[in-house]
C-alpha cells in the first residue's frame, strides 16, 4: 500500500471503537486481531475456527478504496459483496446486522438459507452421495453434496477433495443462475478450470464422476 494511504487506514482503524467491543469467542470463532499490511490490503481482524477450517476477515482493499469482508471455507477464498463499504461506519452497520448470522452460517449447514434450485435440483438428495469416496489419491473430502456451501456469483461448492498441507483440490459447483454443474481444480492455491464435468444433470455428473474422477485426482496429485 501507499504509505499515505496506510497511515490514513491505520488512524481510521485505530480510532474504531467497534474494535474494542469484539467478543473474543462468538459461535466457536476466535478473534484475531490482525492490524497488518498484506500486499495491497490492511488486514485488521478475523475470527477464525482452525479445527472446521473457516475463517471470516475484515480488512482494507487499497486498490477499491473500500473496507471489505473476505470468507475463508476450506481453501475456498471469496469477498462477500453484501459487506463492502466505503467507510468504517457503514461497515460496521452491516456487521451489526449480518455477522452474527454469517457466522452461523458458515459453522454449521442450515438448510432453511440453501436456495429453493438447490432444493428443487434434489442435490442434497442425491443418490451417489454415498458413493463418494471419503479419500482419493490423498485428496480428503471436505464438502459433500448433503451440505452445499454457497459462494458467489450463485455458485453453490457440492463437493470438494482437498489436501491442505499441498493447499491444493477440487472442486465441483453448481450455479443457479446457469443450471450447469462444472469442476475446478487449484494447485497450490491457482485456480484450473475444466470442462470435463459440465453437466446440467445429476445423472450425467454422476456418469462424469465414476468416470473421471480418481484419475483427475490422480493427475492432480502427480503434478502437486
């Protein structure tokens, strides 16, 4: 970051009274306070649970000139466009009335905030759920189709193999907007799209999945 602008974040964030009414547990999240440059951003604080491999981090984007809000599920980044703001005191205004229940949200699977395509595309109910290896070439599941995670853009995460030491896996998504499932890779973090899985059916991802999976997990793993 601009030295100016660091200092003038810096003294905004400092003179933050919400900062010293933090609870420093809130749903099994604890706080960390951060107050560092990282790159082009001023991190200033997280809660973070280690064990469910989640985490949520307010900080400051030089670049948007905006106090943002970044969610971390696994090795799954994503900025959630609802906290964006262009001050503190706006900021705080959507943390008051939204964080207690993002916190939720991403602890524990609640179904009642799972979109009706999700539902209506039975996903949750599939039956090859059950199939699904717990293991593949290393790669441990992390997120099954029985608990959908949402990220953006309407993009729901179904299922997700992830080794974390390497902080690599796979992906696959279903977006709503779209009705199409299709995969993702990331190695050491870098994301990879494939076009082998796009589906707009369960049963032809399914057909994908025993088909293709273990090899691309195999592949994936030879080039970690």
């Amino acid at each position: 970051m601009k030295k100016e602008q660091l200092e003038k974040v810096q003294a905004e964030v400092s003179a933050w009274t919400y900062l010293n009414k933090l609870s420093p547990v809130e749903k099994n999240f604890k706080l960390k306070i951060l107050m560092q440059e990282v790159g082009d951003t001023f991190q200033i604080y997280s809660y973070e649970n280690e064990e469910l491999k989640r985490k949520v981090m307010i900080y400051y984007h030089e670049e948007t000139k905006e106090y943002k809000l970044m969610v971390t599920i696994g090795l799954t980044e994503f900025c959630a466009i609802e906290y964006i703001s262009a001050n503190l005191e706006q900021l705080e205004k959507i943390l008051k009335e939204r964080f207690d229940t993002l916190l939720g949200d991403i602890s524990s699977f609640n179904e009642e905030h799972i979109s009706i395509i999700i539902k209506e595309k039975k996903i949750m109910q599939w039956d090859y759920i059950e199939q699904l290896p717990q293991e593949i070439c290393g790669f441990k599941l992390f997120i099954n189709p029985k608990e959908p995670v949402k990220v953006i853009n309407g993009s729901y995460i179904i299922i997700d193999y992830c080794d974390f030491a390497a902080e690599s896996n796979f992906i696959i998504y279903y977006n709503v907007f779209r009705d199409e499932f299709f995969g993702e890779a990331k190695i050491h973090r870098i994301p990879e799209i494939t076009y082998e899985y796009d589906s707009s059916e369960l049963k032809d991802l399914k057909i994908k999945l025993e088909n293709k999976l273990e090899n691309t997990l195999k592949q994936l793993r030879e080039r970690i």
